[in-house]
C-alpha cells in the first residue's frame, strides 16, 4: 500500500502529476497502485530475461530515474525572464 500513498502524497505536494490525486469513491489511489503493479512487472520481466545479477542491478538502479522525472514533469512550468541587467 505503501507504493500507492507515496506518489499521493507527492502529488498533494506537487511533486507528482494531478493524476496521482485521483481517489476512487473507496478512497483508493488508484492510478497509484497501477503505476506501482507497472513497474513491479516490468522489474519482474527484467529479472527472467536471464540476465546477469550485475545487468539486473544496473537496469533497476537506472530505472529509479523514473520516479524523478515524474516529480520533474509535475513541476514543469514556463522558466521565468531574467531581469534586464544595464
């Protein structure tokens, strides 16, 4: 449940997109735990390719850039202008 509460509780910061707000009418974020199953699986997959253990590290320490660039997506607005210098 865990995976499910986080990515909530950064879109309520703003850290993650609106759609990790959503709630369904039992009061569960939904799109949270799908995100999380998503990923689990592919780790999973990953993991029976045959891959060797050092392959299966690298692969999962590069896919916790994932969560990142959620968190950067989330926050991306228009950069402001920089004030005239004379």
């Amino acid at each position: 449940m865990i995976c499910a509460e986080m990515p909530l509780a950064a879109a309520k910061d703003g850290l993650f997109p609106d759609r990790f707000k959503n709630i369904s009418k039992n009061g569960v974020p939904v799109y949270g735990i799908i995100a999380a199953t998503a990923l689990a699986s592919i780790a999973m997959a990953i993991n029976y390719i045959g891959s060797g253990g050092a392959e299966v590290f690298t692969t999962l320490v590069l896919m916790t850039g994932i969560p990142v660039y959620f968190a950067q997506r989330g926050k991306m607005t228009e950069p402001e202008a920089l004030p005239e210098y004379r």
